[in-house]
C-alpha cells in the first residue's frame, strides 16, 4: 500500500482552475501550476499526468460541479406562491 495522499485533490483543481481561468490555457506555465497549487511538480504529475490531463481534470470537476448545481435545482421543490 502506497502512502497516503498529503493534498487534496479538489484543492489543487480548485486552484489550477484558477490559473486557467487567469492565464489561460497557453500562457498558464507548469511553474504556474505548481506555484498556485502549492504541490510538487511531480505530485502534480502523478495526480493527473502532464498539463493537458490537468487540463481536462479542471474541465472534468467544473462539469461535474456544475451538473450536480444543476441536479439539486432540478429537484428542489418550487417556491410557494
């Protein structure tokens, strides 16, 4: 059994997040991400792989967020009138 995982993931796509959004994908470098996610560069790596795969686990949890907003209005029940 590996050791335990010492960040959160949500945390750091919370914050690589943050860096696409004000960069952009082009301009956001792998310093960049390292620097506001406050992980190491190969943690960063083994956690989702090289930048694109960051990319697209930013993408992945934004949808999923997003979804699952979406979900929850679905279901609620309609305001009294």
């Amino acid at each position: 059994m590996g050791r335990p995982q010492a960040f959160q993931r949500d945390e750091m796509l919370d914050q690589a997040m943050h860096v696409f959004w004000d960069n952009g994908y082009e301009a956001a470098s792998v310093q960049d991400l390292v620097d506001a996610t406050a992980v190491h560069r190969g943690t960063c790596y083994h956690a989702s792989g090289p930048q694109p795969g960051l990319f697209d686990a930013v993408l992945e949890r934004c949808l999923s967020a997003s979804t699952g907003a979406r979900a929850g209005v679905a279901a609620a029940p309609p305001p009294p009138r």
